[in-house]
C-alpha cells in the first residue's frame, strides 16, 4: 500500500507530507460498508435536480453545509496544506422532453457528460419514476411512477432480426395517463427527471446499481469527513452538477483558489498513474477559471463490475481499498462507520380500482 500510494502522489504531483500521510498497512472497512452504499445508489440525483438527494444527506448527517449552487461542503483543520476532497453525487439520468396528448411521455439525457453504450437498450422495460413538484406541499416533491414501454414478446415472436439496439428515440414513458390533462393532475412538467427505480440489490457480497462506484466514492467522503486531518486543511465537498463539466466542484475551487491538491473519489478518467488491487488513479483534468489555481488534481475510483451498465457493482474490497485511500488523501485516519442517508422515495398514492385485488394477489406471488 506504501508503494502504491508514494507512486500515486508524484505521478499526480503531490508529495506524501502535502496529502497527509502514507499508511503503512490496510485498515478495515467498516461492516457495513455494502449496505451503506446500496442506500447511497438508491439517491436519485439527476445534474442539476440533487435537493431530494442532498436534503436526505443533511438529515443524515448535519455537519455539511449547502452553498450557493447546492454542493454539500464541510471543512476540518487549519493552516497548510489545504486539500480538497470531493465526489460526484449525480447520476446519469433522462428527463421529460415531451407531454403527448395520448398521455405517453418521451425523454433525452441531462446533463452533457459522455452516452454509455446500450445505455437506452438497458432502460428499454424498465420500471422507473418521475420527480416532479408536489402541488399540495410546495417545495416538496413526490415520485410518479412509471415503465419504459416495450413490444410483446408475443406479438413480436418470429419477427425478422433486422432491428438494431435500443435508442432514445425508442423509449415510450407511460405513467398510467391516457390524456395530456392527466399528466397535469399529476403534476408532472416538461425537464422533470425520471429515474430508474431502485431496489436495494446485492449479487454475492457486492452493492449493485447504476453508477455503484462513484456511489461508492460519495460514501467514502461522506464517512472520511468526519475525521480532522493531522496536519493542514481539508474541504470535503459532495458536488453537484457533476454532469455539466463539474460545475459544482469548480464552484468550490472557485472559492478555494489556492488547495495544494485535489482529490476526485468515485469516477476516473484519463491516463492511469498506477493501481492496486481494488482501486485506480488517474490524473484528473479541470477547466480552472483562470484566477484558480490547483497543485495537483488526480482522481481514485474503485473497482467495479459491468461497469456503466444498471447492474454495475462494488464489493467490500474495493470499499475497503477506496476508504483507506481517500483516508490518506484527506490526510486523516480511516474513519470506523459509515453514513447512510435515508433513500426511502415519497410515491404518490397509487389508483385502485376494480382489477386492484387481482393486481395485489399477483404482487404478492412474484
């Protein structure tokens, strides 16, 4: 682990007394380390729509304070060097695009982060929901739910093998409306984003989810925040608008001009500096406003399974590598719990009618 994180802190340009410290050995994760971050992947955070996702965060852990454009930020220590700490909380996601008459709705992608591959061919069916302003409680939202439309297995069996994957232009959203005015009732409006719907899954020993390793990386800061740093400064930051060019980290650097270094946990990019067995690093590239200036920037993301797909996932070892890691980056001890924020989603009240029972009786079987 020494060599490892030595080699990491020149190749990004930090030297082992500016980040912290280099540890000697591995410290555990905590146990519940995979539950904590099956919570934190059932966060809906679409870029620029976090308030649902960051209020339960606070609720959770009081300690953070929110700035101007809703980045979560805590700051521990004083003095030289000054880090800076920080994950993504938003996940790619779609939002409505168009209201039809006949009640469907269709979507784009938010945010201008790069497509995933097969990404609208793995949403293709599934149930997802959509957050939209509750009407009766302002400043609330409340999640309508609904399911990608797709064609009968039936209907289609023997069609010829013509077709290609899944794309936008594919996805029929239907939330159970069969007029535009319904969608209204629901309070559903155009740029409302829709998520996939979550259950907390486990396959074997790993949390398992869309985006499941950057999930990780906020459970990680979240959990290291609570430690003060030996020597200097650190900024913990759970930013915002991850998908629009890191908009919300960059609002925090704007004001933080002169960190020594800079460590984004969670998702990397970019040419990899070395790796250990359940996490990588790489260099980090940032579009600084010119009156910023920053050390170092690098970032560490754990490893995954099927990565960018809806059932990627993250296993205790990489938690326990990503913990121990950003420990060391953050320049404190590996911090013994974790913070798990209350994911528990407000569904509106579902319509029962006639066929309700029957739909109960089925619900119960499966």
């Amino acid at each position: 682990m020494t060599r490892w994180v030595s080699s990491l802190a020149l190749a990004a340009g930090v030297s082992a007394a500016t980040a912290g410290f280099a540890p000697t050995a591995r410290a555990q994760a905590p146990h519940d380390a995979v539950a904590s971050v099956q919570s934190w992947i059932r966060l809906p955070a679409a870029p620029g729509h976090e308030r649902f996702a960051t209020d339960r965060i606070q609720a959770a852990d009081p300690g953070w304070t929110r700035d101007a454009l809703g980045n979560l930020v805590k700051t521990r220590g004083t003095g030289s060097p000054v880090r800076v700490v920080a994950c993504g909380l938003d996940a790619p996601a779609y939002v409505v695009s168009e209201i039809r008459d006949d009640g469907y709705l269709r979507v784009q992608m938010d945010g201008n982060g790069p497509r995933r591959l097969l990404w609208d061919q793995f949403n293709e069916g599934q149930r997802v929901f959509v957050m939209t302003a509750n009407r009766a409680t302002p400043g609330k939202v409340q999640m309508v739910p609904g399911v990608f439309g797709v064609r009968s297995t039936h209907l289609w069996r023997g069609r010829t093998p013509h077709d290609g994957p899944t794309t936008i232009e594919d996805l029929w959203l239907d939330v159970g409306a069969r007029s535009r005015a319904e969608v209204a009732k629901m309070g559903i409006q155009m740029l409302d984003p829709v998520f996939r719907d979550m259950v907390p899954w486990q396959v074997g020993d790993e949390a398992v989810g869309p985006e499941a390793g950057a999930r990780a990386g906020c459970a990680a800061v979240a959990a290291v925040s609570h430690e003060t740093p030996k020597t200097g400064t650190t900024v913990f930051v759970i930013s915002v608008q991850s998908g629009f060019s890191n908009a919300g980290l960059l609002g925090v650097l704007a004001r933080t001009p002169s960190a020594d270094s800079v460590w984004y946990v969670g998702a990397a990019g970019g040419t990899v500096i070395d790796s250990e067995p359940g996490i990588r690093g790489t260099a980090l590239r940032l579009a600084l406003p010119a009156a910023v200036h920053v050390g170092s920037a690098a970032a560490l993301a754990p490893d995954v399974s099927n990565a960018n797909t809806l059932i990627e996932g993250v296993g205790p070892r990489a938690m326990d590598a990503l913990l121990t890691t950003t420990s060391w980056a953050a320049g404190v001890n590996v911090p013994t719990a974790m913070v798990t924020p209350n994911a528990t989603l407000p569904f509106v009240a579902e319509h029962r009618d006639s066929l309700t029972p029957y739909a109960d009786l089925l619900a119960r079987l499966t």
